[in-house]
C-alpha cells in the first residue's frame, strides 16, 4: 500500500535537466529515466540550444530535478582530509561570503573536497524563466555536486561529463569542447551531458543527504511537486469514476430495453419515445450534477490546499489530501456518501513541535470550525505519521 501511494505522489519517472556551459554557450541538456521493478532505464537524452526548444519535450507532472552548471557557479577544492563541516567548509574555500547573497552546496571525492556557490539573484530569475517556459521543479544542485552520488558505480578511471573530466581520484577538470562519449556507469551507458543528471537523480531514489543551503528550498519545491501531483491524478480519478457509473447507468437501461422487447413486451412508439426521452433526461441530470461537483471539488480544494501549503513548515510533508472523503465505505447499490465541509490531510512529521504548532495555527483559522487528530503513528526516531480531518465553517 505504502508502494502504490508513493507511486501515486512521485511516479516510476524522472527527468534530469543540466544547465550547463562550454565555449561561452549556454546548453540545456535534458534526461529521461524509467524505474521498473527496481532497475533504471535511460528512455530519453538530448540537448537543446535554447529553453523555448527545451520545454515542449519536458512531462508535465513528471518529478524534475535541475542542475546548473554555468560560469556563474563558482567551484574551488579543499583538502579532502581536512575534518570540517560544511559550513567551515564554505568559509575556508571563500572567505567572509555572505550567506544572505549567496546559495552553496558541497561536494566529497574521494581525495578532495569541493564547494560551489551562486547569488541568490541569479538562481531566481533562473527559477522564473524557467517558470514562464511552464517547467517546474522539485530538486536543484549546483556544479557538478550530484556526481558524489555515482563515484562508486563508475566503471572506467577517467569518465567525461557536459563540461568536465572525472578522474578516478575523484578530481574534476573542466574541458573545452563538448563530447559524445558514452560513459559506462553501473551497467548503464549513458551519454557525456547525462552524467549530472543520472547522479542526481540516482541520489534522490537512494536518499542521499545534501550539504548546503538549499535545502529549504528544495524541501519546498518536492513538496509543491508531490501536492500538485497528487491533486491532478485525484481530480482525474473522481472525473473517471464520475463517468464510469453514468456509462454503467446508461447500459442499465439499455438492457432493459432489450429485454423487453426480447420476450416480446407490447411496447409501443410511444412508449418508447418516452422512455428514450426519460432516459435522456437522467443523463443530462447526471452531467449536470458531475459538473457541479467536479467545479465545486476543483475550487474549493485548491483554494483550501493553497492556504495549507502557503504555511506548511519544512520538516512537514505531505502524503496524501482527500476534499470531502467518503463517510463509509462504497458498497454495491448504496448510495456515496461524502463528509461535506471536511478535508483529510494525511503525512510525515518529522519535528513534533512544529507540528503542534503547525495544527494549532491551523485550528485557528477563521475558515477552520475544528481540526482532530484522526491518527498519529510513530515510525522512527524523529519521524512519525499522521492523519488530520480538518472541518471547514460552512459559512466560509
């Protein structure tokens, strides 16, 4: 169950986009990888010259992780045995940074130790341009700080990437020209301008921590992927149960029909313009009411998830949100019944405090009667799960 929903939220998809620059030009370099019973195939790989070329061939609600890897990402090396943590990492490789102006990530080879820093600045309007293009993201990396996460898995001494040389020591070196080298990594043969991507990638399937201050932001961004997500396949599934019973309803009386006339049933013109005519007014009803609801739903639980969403701390991530769930469950010729005016928010906490005062703040809501707490489930040390129903003031 817990498989089928993080497929429901994440998908068996992944898209790696690098940013990166060779020669002064900049290149978009874009990566498509299908998960099947655990093991990864390479489904799409191909640069473009610009992001207008760029975004047709990106999946919407497909998870996109970015890295960037332009001249505007600063990297310099720091003896790899040097014991310091990241942030005496970033003061010893650029002293007296502002850390208000700036974002940075770290990087561990194998004999060295690498930090790459941009301005804040620039990765916005990045993020913006990107934005317009309708490309969202959920993960961002800078330089060549995802690579750390293939250094086991490559197969030859010396690999080459969009713009650098890996050498088995772990040490990078840019290049001058662009290559189409195919790099064997774990079994896998992947193209030169896909090896950032991979490593990215393969680094959020195995959960591999990140060293900087991004972290907040790439929380956030996960998050707004997976809600987003979640809404979209929830609001196609109502659409199709919606039309399937209405599809059931109409071949009902279809085979009525048929089975009146098959046991030869007097039935006549009349009567059977009436009961098509009865029958079309049943459909249309239906319709009528499958619109009203599914506008309804549609309105109201964005409005309600934008709300939540706009105040949801970071160590809080969502699993599931259900506008109006089912008061008990579907049996065969009952009718649905939904709990109106209630939404369902269900997820991993991973501060206990800040959840407290998360629900707290919520209850308080002037569009919130009451929030309970439907179950609260320990799961690990310093990780536990939940299930809210939060009822909504009818007047709101």
């Amino acid at each position: 169950m817990k498989n089928w929903f993080s497929h429901i939220i994440k998908g068996n998809s992944y898209q790696g986009l690098e940013i990166f620059e060779i020669g002064g030009e900049v290149r978009y370099a874009l990566l498509k990888i299908l998960r099947k019973k655990d093991e990864l195939y390479v489904k799409f790989e191909e640069t473009f010259d610009s992001i207008a070329d760029l975004a047709p061939n990106i999946q919407r609600n497909t998870i996109l992780f970015l890295s960037v890897n332009t001249s505007q990402i600063l990297t310099k090396s720091v003896d790899g045995k040097t014991e310091l943590n990241p942030e005496q990492l970033i003061m010893t490789a650029f002293p007296n940074l502002d850390l208000d102006s700036f974002y940075y990530e770290t990087m561990d080879g194998l004999e060295n130790r690498q930090v790459s820093i941009c301005k804040r600045d620039y990765l916005s309007s990045l993020m913006e341009e990107l934005a317009r293009s309708g490309i969202t993201l959920a993960q961002i990396a800078l330089g060549t700080s995802p690579i750390q996460n293939i250094q086991g898995y490559l197969n030859e001494s010396e690999v080459i990437g969009s713009n650098y040389q890996l050498s088995a020591n772990g040490s990078i070196e840019p290049i001058a020209k662009s290559s189409g080298v195919i790099n064997q990594v774990g079994g896998m043969s992947l193209k030169s301008f896909s090896l950032t991507s991979f490593a990215q990638i393969l680094g959020h399937i195995q959960a591999q921590p990140h060293f900087g201050n991004l972290n907040g932001k790439n929380a956030f961004l996960l998050n707004d992927f997976k809600n987003g997500r979640l809404f979209h396949i929830g609001l196609r599934t109502s659409l199709g149960i919606f039309l399937t019973i209405l599809l059931v309803n109409f071949l009902f009386y279809s085979s009525y029909r048929n089975e009146l006339q098959d046991i030869g049933a007097p039935v006549t013109e009349q009567q059977q313009t009436n009961l098509l005519n009865t029958l079309r007014e049943r459909v249309t009803l239906k319709e009528e009411k499958l619109a009203a609801v599914t506008n309804s739903i549609n309105s109201k639980a964005s409005f309600y998830l934008d709300r939540i969403a706009h105040e949801i701390p970071t160590t809080i991530l969502l699993d599931g949100f259900i506008y109006q769930p089912h008061a008990k469950q579907i049996a065969k010729g009952k009718a649905i019944e939904l709990e109106e005016y209630v939404m369902l928010i269900a997820g991993v906490a991973h501060n206990k405090s800040e959840f407290t005062q998360w629900t707290s703040g919520l209850e308080h809501k002037p569009w919130v009667e009451r929030v309970e707490i439907d179950s609260y489930e320990y799961l690990t040390k310093g990780k536990d799960q939940f299930t809210l129903k939060v009822y909504l003031d009818e007047a709101e």
